[in-house]
C-alpha cells in the first residue's frame, strides 16, 4: 500500500474486510450518492437520526435516508482507505495520512466533514515473551482505529439541519485484534448495576469487544478515554446549537460504535442525539444491554446482509418473551449450558436486512464477499423493500471487474 494508490488486491479477515475497489473509482465521481430531498432532511434530521426508531422509512427505503446510510458508509470506507496495512511497513497499523487530509487523500467526495482527532485501540491480550522473536506486526498492541470528524461547512449544516459529529471506525486488522474477536464470553461492564428482574443480571457484552474498548498501555490511553475526551470537547464547543452525534462502522467497527454510543449516553446527561449506523456487525451484549441502550435513547440502525455470517455471531439468542428465536430446538439442558457459559447475546437496535441472494450480480458471492463493505453500500443503494429487494435500474458501487481476493491469514 503506498499513500499514492490504491491496490488491486483485497485482505480478507473474519471480521474485516478491506473494501480497495477499482484503482479508478471514487466516491466523489460516483453518481449515486446524491443529496436528494435536502429540504426533506433539514426539516426532519431528528427522524432520520432514528427519533421514531426509523419507522415508515426502512421498508420500503426512504430514499433520503439511503442518502444518508450512504455518505456514512463512505466515512467507513475512509477508515480503511486510510489504514496502513503493509506488515512489511515500519508504520503498520497506523494512520497513512495526517488528520487533516485524511478524507481527501482516501479519495471521497467531499464531505464539508473536518477531522479533529485519531483514534487507537489497544487489545488488552498479554502475550508470552517469546512472541518478541517474531515479526514486529504480529505483536502489534495499538493501532489507528478510526476518527472523529466534525461538519464545519455552512451549506452542508444548512442541508443536514444541524451540525453532525460523526465517530468512524474500521474493521479488524491485525493479529491480536483477531484474538480479540475470538473471547465471545459475555462480562459485565465496569460500575453497571443490575436490573432487577432482568435475566442474566447487568448489562454484559463481548469480553473482546470491551477490552479493545478499554485497555491501554504504557503509550497509549484506551479508545474510551480518548472518546470521552474529544465529544467533551465537542459538547463544550458546539452544545449551543443544534447538534448529532452519528457513530459508523463496518464489522468489528460497528460492535465498537455500539460501545462507544452506550459509553456516551452513560457519561454525558446533556449529550445531543446519539446514533449508531452499523454495517456488518457482530452481536454485541445480552438483553440487559440492549434494555440498557433502549433507556437511554441510543438509537442504532444495524445494516445487516441475512447471507453475512459475521452477524450471527457471537453465542446465541435463545427465545425469551419477546427475543428472537435463533436457535432453533435447543434443549433446556443445553440452553442451560450455553447461559451459564455467558453466551446468550440479543440483537440491538433497529434492522435493515438486505440480501445478496436477491441481487443478480452479488448472488454466485463468497462467504467474505457477503461481509464487504462495498457490498454493503451496493445492495443499501439497490434496496427497494421486501417486496422488491432490488431496483433494476440501481447502479453498481463496485467497479465493472472485482479485483482477486487474496486472504492474508
């Protein structure tokens, strides 16, 4: 990867996949992320934030919030575009350009979005000494994550009918991100108290997911203080007007949006409306978290492919009044195994559920081409409805030939 090109080659991971398309394509000659029905969104932002949980706009799809669930994608795909994953790169696992140009060297449109602050993970996974004997990318503890950006330009805060601050964060990436992924146990979240009542206790959530959430080391503070800290700042700059904050991500980026959304809604009582737009994501914590995410007022809209199997994962969801049945004739013995080994997740939010089977092109796909992120966008812009889950006339996201998919691990 040079700061210059984009390659023509694809990593595929589990929980990340790496969206470089055609070297020619860019979103900001691309014509279908247009601002359709501007005076729409500016009148009505709040709904489309997900004030009424998204209903009437989701089937069939409004087409101004498609607009919107499209330009956050592209704030994604600058993550990735902006990630250098070179193991062979003395600057692995960091941010390729400077904050400033990040959006425009990751070849976006514009955005009328500045970035204000980096963003860095660290797993809290200890290893053996003798890992040091390997390649430095293999013990790589911290590294870029995403980004906050905020709207500074006055026709784009005219459009949108208030200022957003959207978060950013890209999918897995390195070795001990991936380790992370694998600790699918459920474990309380530091200072929640239980809700009487409520099956398994507290709120609990993905014991890999937390820790990338809270760990720090010697160099680096924890995503969640650096989180904290910026939308402090944000709030103390902007809180007099009308204000969003829009946190995205792809895969484990969108498990990480739905932590850090719980995370501010905790800490912050005069925070502006908090929505989460996922795409791909993994199950994150139990029914108390999601009860926990729904008193709150986090609004999540989960962008999720039925053929993507990164979103049946971790654990189970197990009937439970009005839960989902997942697991279809589970024992009570073994249900009761699986809850008592902390594996019982509930999905969250509100469901936009798309297919790759329903469209023609995407249908004969891979596994982890089910989980890109470019397939993603392409069928959020051909959706219509259940009914129509296709528009004929859709165009691609992707370029006219997919590049090789080369898996690195």
């Amino acid at each position: 990867l040079t700061q210059s090109s984009i390659p023509s080659t694809t990593t595929i991971n589990p929980l990340k996949i790496n969206t470089h398309e055609n070297p020619q394509f860019s979103w900001k000659h691309d014509s279908f992320l247009t601002h359709s029905n501007s005076d729409k969104l500016a009148k009505n932002w709040m709904e489309y934030q997900g004030i009424n949980n998204w209903e009437g706009l989701l089937d069939p799809l409004d087409d101004t919030l498609r607009s919107e669930i499209l330009r956050y994608g592209q704030f994604v795909e600058a993550a990735y575009r902006s990630f250098d994953f070179d193991t062979s790169s003395p600057t692995f696992g960091s941010c390729k350009f400077s904050k400033n140009s990040l959006l425009t060297r990751s070849c976006i449109r514009e955005t009328g979005y500045k970035p204000i602050k980096n963003l860095r993970a660290t797993c809290g996974i200890q290893l053996p000494g003798w890992i040091d004997r390997g390649p430095s990318w293999v013990s790589t503890q911290s590294s870029w994550i995403g980004y906050v950006a905020v709207c500074q330009d006055k026709e784009e805060i005219a459009r949108l009918g208030r200022r957003d601050v959207v978060v950013v964060f890209r999918g897995t990436a390195t070795c001990l991100e991936w380790l992370e992924n694998l600790r699918a146990t459920l474990t309380s979240l530091p200072d929640d108290v239980p809700n009487v009542g409520s099956r398994g206790g507290g709120a609990m959530v993905e014991s890999g997911f937390l820790s990338l959430y809270t760990s720090r080391n010697a160099t680096c503070p924890s995503l969640q203080s650096m989180v904290r800290e910026e939308i402090g700042r944000v709030l103390e700059a902007y809180g007099g007007e009308p204000l969003s904050l829009t946190i995205t991500g792809h895969s484990l980026g969108a498990a990480l949006a739905t932590l850090a959304a719980y995370d501010i809604n905790s800490n912050f009582g005069n925070a502006p409306p908090v929505t989460v737009i996922s795409f791909g994501g993994p199950r994150v914590g139990n029914q108390s978290f999601r009860c926990q995410l729904e008193k709150r007022g986090t609004k999540i809209l989960r962008i999720v492919n039925s053929d993507d199997l990164i979103t049946k994962v971790p654990g189970f969801v197990i009937e439970n009044n009005d839960m989902a049945v997942n697991v279809a004739g589970l024992t009570s013995w073994v249900q009761k195994r699986v809850e008592e080994a902390q594996l019982v997740y509930a999905d969250v939010g509100q469901e936009l559920r798309l297919s790759s089977k329903e469209c023609p092109h995407l249908s004969k796909g891979s596994v982890a081409s089910c989980h890109e992120l470019s397939t993603y966008l392409e069928l959020v812009n051909g959706f219509v409805g259940s009914n129509c889950p296709v528009r004929a006339t859709a165009k691609r996201v992707l370029g006219e030939h997919h590049p090789k998919k080369l898996a690195s691990l």
